[in-house]
C-alpha cells in the first residue's frame, strides 16, 4: 500500500458519464479519493451518502471527492442518481487505480477467502503528494474524519 509523503500515482478513468478524467486535472486542489467494494450494498451507499451529505463543507475546504470502484459506468450513473450524489464516481473495471493504489487484497468474510477491494480512503495534497491514508475506514464515518482531519465539521 502507498504512504503518505509518496507521489500518488496518476490515473485516467471513465466517470458516470464515460467521460475521461485524471488525477492530475486536480491539481491545486486536494483530492478525496477513495476506494470501495460495490455499488448498491449497505456499507458503500452508508459510506457514498456520507460524502454526499458532507460535499459542500468538503468543498469549502478545497477538496474534491472521487470514489472508485470496479462497477460499470452505467452502475455509477444508476447508483449516483438513485443517491443524488454530487461527487465523481469512477469505473476502474480493469483495476488500474485499484492495482496501483495497492487495495486489492485478500479479503475474509465468513472464513470464506476471496480478492476484492478493500475500503480504502487517500487524502492527496494540491501538489500530488498522498498527505493522508487511512486504510479499512468505517463507511459511516469516514466522511467526517476527512472532514475533521482539514479542520471542522
């Protein structure tokens, strides 16, 4: 897994839309990225309308929020609509930023093992840099600690 202090690898994916976007086009402003299992399950909608109730204070701060997960496009769109969420989404389906960002692990559930995505959150900074990681965050307060983390809630 990445460290803070290290370059956050940049990566260029699809949005809900299918619109390209990069990391880098954030530049000056710090990023929120994080990474999360599935579209439409409990824990990732708890954690998705967290950030959405949080945007504008998140925005006051400078900050931008990207979620990434291996859903679809079309399941983005879906899911952003259905929680009217007003951050990006992006579709990593071949697991470009998921791999670089080391967040596909093995995971356990039930003493079944299995790879997936582990919830992940990177806080990066207006040059690049990765400032923060907070790795296997809690979906309903992962917004918040952000939050506190660049001062207030």
């Amino acid at each position: 897994m990445l460290e803070a202090g290290m370059q956050a690898p940049d990566f260029t994916l699809p949005d809900k839309d299918g619109n390209e976007v990069r990391l880098s086009d954030f530049r000056g402003k710090k990023v929120v990225l994080y990474f999360y299992p599935r579209d439409n399950t409990p824990g990732c909608t708890r954690q998705a309308c967290a950030f959405a109730q949080h945007h504008a204070a998140l925005a006051g701060r400078n900050a931008v929020v990207i979620g990434v997960s291996k859903d679809s496009v079309a399941s983005h769109l879906k899911f952003a609509q259905k929680y009217e969420l007003p951050f990006l989404l992006l579709s990593d389906s071949e697991r470009q930023a998921i791999e670089a960002y080391g967040v596909w692990q093995e995971k356990k559930l039930y003493g079944k093992v299995s790879m997936g995505v582990v919830r992940t959150t990177y806080l990066i900074d207006e040059q690049g840099v990765i400032e923060k990681v907070m790795p296997k965050v809690k979906p309903d307060t992962n917004a918040e600690e952000i939050l506190a983390y660049l001062g207030g809630a």
